[in-house]
C-alpha cells in the first residue's frame, strides 16, 4: 500500500516538473531593466517566447510604465485611450497565454521615442508541451514508471 503511494507521487511529479520547470520567465532588459536608451530589438532578437511563459518589467516607478499596444500604437508611440490603465508598480509581470505578435511601451513623456518599447512574437507552442516533449529518455522513463505502478495496482 505504501509502495502503491510512492509510486503515484513519483508518476505524478515526473509529469508535471517538467512541465512546470520549462516555462520561461524573461526579465525585459536582463539586469538594465525597462529604461530608455536600450535597445529592445536587440535584446529581444535570439529570444523565443512560448505561450507559458512571463514577461517581467522592472523599472523605477512612476518614471516609467508598461502599456500594451497594437502594431500602429508600437511603431507610432500612441498609448492607449484614457480608459486603460498602464501597468506600473515597478515590477509588472505579464503572462504570455496567447501566441501572435505583442507590443510593449513606455507613455511616459517621450519614454516610446527614445526607445522605451519592445516587439516579441509569442509561439504556439506552448511551455507545457515544451516540458513534455524534453526527449525520447524521458518518454522512456514516464513509460517504465506507468508500467511499475500499473504491476503494483495488480499485485496489490
């Protein structure tokens, strides 16, 4: 019995982990942070952002804020209408759950012209499917612990 108990929890945490463990969490900026005078584009470049994973914008508030904005928005610095409200404590975290294009700037003063806005482009594929589709050896291993338990449910 406690054996059959072990080798659930085991089942169950060799599923999940890596699951859990492959979501990405992407300080914008790395150790400058969301500033102006920094190039996004560049930071952004080799980077590949999946459905899963956080976008963390760190930066001294209320010099700065984080506005989600459309194509037009990005490419000509408009902010949103007055009814939406940036993000802006300082440590804005923003969860990538839908693949596509996302653009991010600054509205305060002229923050956007002097570069204070970042492009990503979101994956389908999402961290989960990541997680689960590491290697043909973790297959392998989730398929020998299935196995034990499914002998020990009937020994038992």
């Amino acid at each position: 019995m406690a054996w059959n108990k072990f080798v659930t929890l085991i089942t169950i945490l060799v599923v999940l982990l890596p699951t859990i463990a492959m979501a990405k969490e992407f300080v914008v900026g790395d150790d400058s942070g969301w500033k102006t005078n920094f190039d996004y584009e560049a930071w952004a470049k080799d980077k590949v952002f999946r459905v899963g994973d956080t976008l963390v914008f760190n930066y001294k508030a209320p010099n700065h804020n984080v506005f989600k904005v459309n194509g037009t928005g990005f490419k000509e610095c408009i902010k949103p209408t007055e009814n939406e409200a940036p993000l802006s404590s300082g440590n804005d975290k923003i969860d990538l759950n839908i693949s596509g294009n996302k653009w991010y700037i600054c509205s305060v003063k002229n923050h956007c012209d002097l570069g204070m806005k970042l492009f990503i482009t979101v994956s389908d594929e999402s961290s989960a499917v990541r997680g689960i589709t590491l290697s043909g050896s973790y297959q392998a291993f989730m398929a020998v612990i299935t196995a034990i338990h499914i002998i020990q449910s009937v020994i038992n």
